[in-house]
C-alpha cells in the first residue's frame, strides 16, 4: 500500500512545531497518525477521513483533562501516513492498536466489551464462560459475538449442566479417574454440590477420565459449531422420561431448559449466517485513483489488492481469490482470538454504511463443499 510519512519533530516550542510541521505539512485526506513521546512509545494511534484537520483539532483543546490534551502533554512528535479510503484507515488503526498496544487506546477497546462472547478455557479440564470482549489468550477458543450477556449466561449455565461440565474456578485442581497414581490423594468430597446432583462429572474428584471429559467439551463445541444438537436431545429424552413419570414439574423446567438452549442455538445459527453472509470482494474507491479490492471471508479482511486495470491483474485477482474462497472454512461459530476485532470492525462498518453492500460481490470461484 502506498504510504507517506510526515514526521513532526519538537524542538524547544514543541506543541508549535508540532503543530507547525501538521499545518506545513500535512493534507486532509484519509490517514493514520500515531502520537509519540519523547522515549519512542507511541501513546495513541488515531484514524481520520482529514487527517489534517483531526490533528489540528488536537490542538484546540481547551480543558487540560480533555484526552486530546492529555495525549498532546505526553506527545514529543507526531507521524501521520496517508490510506487510500476511510475504511482503509480503520483497518490499519485497528492493526497498528492490535501490534503496538498504545497505553491511550482504551476506546477501542470498549466497543469491544460491548459484545460477549462464550470462551471455551484450553486444558484437560475446559469450562465455558461468558466473557466481554477477548482476551490474548490465544489458546482458548470463543464463540460470538453476541449482544446480551445475561441471557448467554443462563444459556450457557444449561448447556455445562446438561453436559456435566465444570464451572468452578480455574485455578481448582482437577483429580481425573484415570490418574490412578494420585487416588490416594483424592479430596473425598467434591469442591460443590454440582457432582452430587449430576450437574458436573467431577474431574475435581476421580468422577472421570479425561478422555471422558474431552468427549463432553468436544461435544459442547460440536453444538456451539452448530454441528450437533446432542445437549438438547439428552434434555428432550429426560423431559419424556419425566412425562411418563408423571412426574409434571420436573418436566416442565426440563422444558424451559430445552428453549434456553434452542434460542442458544438459533442465535449462533443466526450468528452463523451473519458471519457467512460477510464473505466477498469489496472494491472501495481511493483518494486520487488508488483505488482497492479487499477480500473478506466471515467478515475478516484476509487479503487486499489494487484493482485491476487489465486483464492480467484481473487473473492475478481471481487466483488470489481461489486461495481464499476456495477452501473449506472450519471454523463454524467460532472466531480465532486473533481475529475478533476485525470481525467487529467489518460487522459495525456494513452496518453503519449499508449502501456499501452494493460494492461488494461475489468472488468467482470453485464453490468449497458445505459444512454440515
Ligand atoms: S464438582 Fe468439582 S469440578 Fe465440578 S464444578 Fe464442582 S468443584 Fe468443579
């Protein structure tokens, strides 16, 4: 990507020739800026559509608490590079924030708790949580986003329970059965009641093995891909033994249950086709011509190119294309940690800028296989 960088170095004057280099300097187009102190820590990263007057602006705060004031007591010099489009600007500000964690970029990182996500913990003993936003733990996997928590909370406390899943605190030690060497070491009773009643296998107390375990987990992911919809029919199954029973009133929370984990369901499967649906070649026009074609499969950019003016570009765009498209995506309902912000980016863009579909289109390709 064509890049230009204009430096604003302070000399005894700072904020003036800050500023004087922005005004001297600088032009109102597309760009991002990274705001510098004197030690070489970029402070902010920040993106604009007129990079120069969002600089400039800077420095017409008037109160010493506004943050724009707080950024520019600590900043020493200011880069700027130029992009070709706004949304070109966003991608690389959500980069540079994600590469160089700049300590005043705390707004992006809000938008990101408004959404939670359900977190599948890694280990021999993984449990589900509902977390905001996403940690770097990059060996968990999650599921999302999604807008309401509370709801998820419920949903996700029916589907541990069902599957006899743990939900104690991490840091519990676990005593699987097939560590036979430690018996002698097992606490006799469990850390809660969930064992007692049949809510969790008890990995805490010799309650399973830990191929017994995995099969649970990797049966909760199965459903969250929405690949498997055994947790509802071992629900369904209970709720007619119960019927038959008589025994009305058991049946009838085994009921609600089932809806909690049904409208779970139709989430992700609304979740899925959302995601999908965000999957194509996205041409937007550039300052001066330079104009480019993003390639977006589940909503997350994986590859851009300037377009094409002739018929070789054209090929070489379509064989970029194939990579891309043309192998199947296993991911399901999950999203690599790693690539949930630029799912949130592509997500709030389409749906603040709908008119922006009709730039999109299909990428020609060899259709890959369907998940099931
Ligand atoms: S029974 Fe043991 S493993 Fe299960 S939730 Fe309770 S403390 Fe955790």
């Amino acid at each position: 990507m064509p890049r230009r960088a204009r430096r604003a170095a302070a000399g005894a004057d700072q904020l003036g020739t800050m500023k004087r280099c922005v005004t001297d300097d600088c032009t109102d187009r597309p760009g991002v800026y990274r705001m510098i102190a004197r030690d070489g820590e970029v402070l902010y990263v920040g993106k604009s559509k007129r990079v120069r007057s969002r600089l400039l602006s800077y420095f017409r705060c008037v109160f010493p608490a506004d943050k724009g004031a707080r950024i520019l007591r600590e900043a020493h010099q200011i880069e700027w590079e130029y992009v070709p489009s706004e949304f070109a600007a966003l991608l690389r500000e959500l980069r540079l924030i994600k590469t160089l964690r700049p300590r005043f970029n705390v707004a992006l990182k809000r938008d990101a708790r408004h959404f939670a996500f359900i977190k599948v913990t890694a280990g021999p003993a993984s449990k589900l949580l509902v977390v905001r936003g996403a940690s770097d733990d990059t060996a968990a996997v999650y599921y999302g986003p999604f807008f309401g928590a509370q709801q998820l909370e419920e949903a996700v406390r029916e589907l541990s329970d069902v599957l006899g899943l743990r939900d104690c605190a991490l840091t519990t030690r676990m005593h699987f059965a097939d560590q036979q060497e430690l018996f002698h070491l097992y606490p006799r009773t469990p850390g809660c009641i969930r064992h007692e009643i049949h809510r969790c296998l008890g990995p805490c107390v010799g309650g399973c093995s830990v191929a017994e375990y995995s099969e649970r987990v990797a049966l909760a992911r199965a459903f969250l891909d929405g690949t498997n919809n055994g947790p509802i029919e071992m629900l369904r199954a209970r709720m007619l033994e119960s019927s038959e029973r008589l025994e009305f009133e058991r049946a009838g929370t085994l009921r609600a249950k089932v809806q909690r984990l049904e409208s779970l369901r139709t989430q992700f499967l609304r979740f899925r086709f959302a995601v999908e649906s965000l999957s194509f070649l996205y041409a937007v026009p550039g300052h001066d011509g330079d104009d480019r074609v993003y390639f977006i499969r589940r909503g997350r950019v994986r590859a851009e190119h300037a377009a094409p003016r002739s018929a070789e570009a054209r090929a070489e765009l379509g064989a970029i294309a194939e990579q891309i498209f043309g192998s199947v995506d296993t991911c399901g309902a999950q999203v690599p940690t790693h690539e949930i912000d630029e799912l949130l980016l592509t997500t709030s863009w389409f749906r603040r800028f709908p008119l922006e579909l009709g730039r999109t289109s299909e990428p020609l390709v060899r259709k890959a296989p369907e998940l099931h």
